[in-house]
C-alpha cells in the first residue's frame, strides 16, 4: 500500500470532523489534478474565464463591439461631422452542470484494496477533464464561420494551412495555434518542409502532447477518445487564442464526501458547473481532412 493510499485510508475511515472533511478534500484533490493519460486540450487556450463572483444569477451575458461599424469619411468644406458609433452583439453563457460519484464498499476499505479507489478517485477527475475538451470542441470550436472553412481531400498540405492562416489574417485576426487531431499530426509529420532541420533551420520536438511548430503557430494535439465523435481525428482548428473562445465557471471542480449507510458505502461527489463559448467566429479556421 502507498504513503498516499494509507494517508486516504486513515481519512476516509475516521471520525468525520471538520479536520477530517478538510483533510480528505485536499489528499482527493491532489489526487484529481494527477497528470492526464490522454492528449489534451484543456482550457489553458480559453482567451479568458468567467468566475462564479461574476456570474450573479444562473447565467452571464458577455457584450461583443461589433467590427468596423465605425467608418470614417471625407467632410466638405463647412460640411457637418457624421455621428458614428460602435454597435454591440451579445451572447449569454448558461453553466451547465457535470459529475461523477466513484463509490467503494465498506469491505473493499476493511480488506484495504485501496489501490482501487485510488484509480476511481484518480479517473474521475481525468474524466471530469475530458469532458471539458468535449465541450470545448462540440460547442466553442465548431461553431468556427464556415467561410473559414479549409476542406482537404486527401493529406493536409502546407497550402491548406496557409490558406486557414489567410483566412484569420483577412478578418485581422492572428493564427499562433492549432489543435489538431491524430490523422492530421500524421499528416503534419509527413510533410518535411516541417520536420527536416534542413528546410526548417530549427527541428520541430514531437513530444508532450505539443507536436511542435509550423511557421508562426503552436500545434497542440488532442486525443479522438476526448472528441464528440471520431471523426475529430480529421479535424484541425487555426485560431486567435485572443478571440476563439471563453468558459464561464458557476461552480469549479468540487470535491465532496459521500456516504451511503443504507449500503455500506463510501466515496466521493465530483462536480462542476460550466459552458464554454465561441468569442468570435472569425477567429477560428476548422480544417476537415478525408
């Protein structure tokens, strides 16, 4: 048995007090944040992040100028100065909530499989992760302008990529990520204007989830078990990590204890309550490969 299962076995069987509440809730938690086994996305790319003291009710409205509403023009001679102002869109973020309830038996805890509970305790907040990549993707990211949209028949070609870029630089946006999934990191790692040191002058590190770099832009990996459906792994998204997309957290990660007496059961309540958001369409190219 480890230091940290015997610590999480002591806790989970003494007297509940307010020591022991706290106690558990920071060894669970240490245990959650353990590093992910899949490629993620995660929110560190969120251009930023709404806490619960600045959502008052059950949702928030975020205000959005809208570009180039205010033109400037050529005044004659006494002529009056036109009135121009900036125009406003809004968009209303609602937290939706998510969890899990990993449960032991009491005879799991007196025959000390903790082993077990670890990997349950350990899962659920790797799950609970996953989950946000899952909203990140289904309700930010691809809700990119379709006329952003790079199709691609066949490999992703450095002319594919370039024309993602071109479209963010047309709306003046600047294109210095990408998330890609498995096919096309293949297909980013067979075209050798990027991986020869040679033609690049600096060898790319295909390592820690972070493929590497293409000229101007940080490519990021994820998983296709985090994506809404497998096809994702076709999927790429060029994007202004300034403009792509926001969260809004009503209630981050908690950790609680849970006992069913009635069943002779012990463990934990993980929850959240968050949504994400596309900030502005334009930001985001989305690449779709066959």
């Amino acid at each position: 048995m480890t230091h940290e299962a015997r610590i999480i076995k002591e806790l989970l069987t003494r007297d509940a007090g307010t020591e022991g509440s706290l106690l558990i809730q920071k060894k669970i938690y240490d245990t959650l944040i353990a590093p992910p086994l899949r490629e993620r996305i995660g929110r560190g790319q969120a251009a930023f992040i709404i806490g619960p003291d600045s959502i008052p009710g059950s949702s928030v409205d975020v205000d959005l100028s809208t570009p180039l509403t205010m033109k400037v023009n050529r005044i004659a001679e006494g002529g009056a100065v036109p009135i121009k102002v900036v125009d406003f869109t809004s968009f209303n973020m609602k937290p939706k909530k998510y969890g899990v309830r990993p449960l032991v038996t009491k005879e799991m805890q007196e025959d000390a499989k903790w082993d077990l509970i670890l990997h349950n305790i350990g899962q659920a907040g790797l799950e609970m992760g996953y989950n946000e990549d899952k909203i990140i993707l289904s309700d930010a990211l691809d809700n990119a302008n379709s006329n952003n949209a790079v199709s691609v028949t066949g490999a992703l070609g450095v002319q594919n990529i370039n024309e993602a870029k071109k479209n963010l630089r047309e709306n003046d946006y600047k294109p210095t990520k990408m998330f890609v999934g498995p096919k096309v990191a293949m297909d980013l790692e067979n075209i050798d204007t990027y991986v020869e040191a040679d033609k690049l002058g600096d060898r790319s590190t295909f390592i820690n989830g972070l493929v590497g770099r293409v000229p101007g832009m940080d490519v990021i990996l994820f998983s296709p078990n985090v994506a809404p459906s497998s096809t994702y792994t076709n999927y790429a998204y060029v994007f202004d990590p300034r403009f792509a997309y926001c969260m809004a957290d009503k209630r981050p990660l908690t950790i609680e204890r849970y006992d069913d007496v009635t069943h002779d059961l012990s463990g934990v309540v993980v929850t959240q309550r968050f949504t994400t958001h596309i900030v502005r369409d334009l930001a985001i190219a989305k690449i779709t490969t066959t």
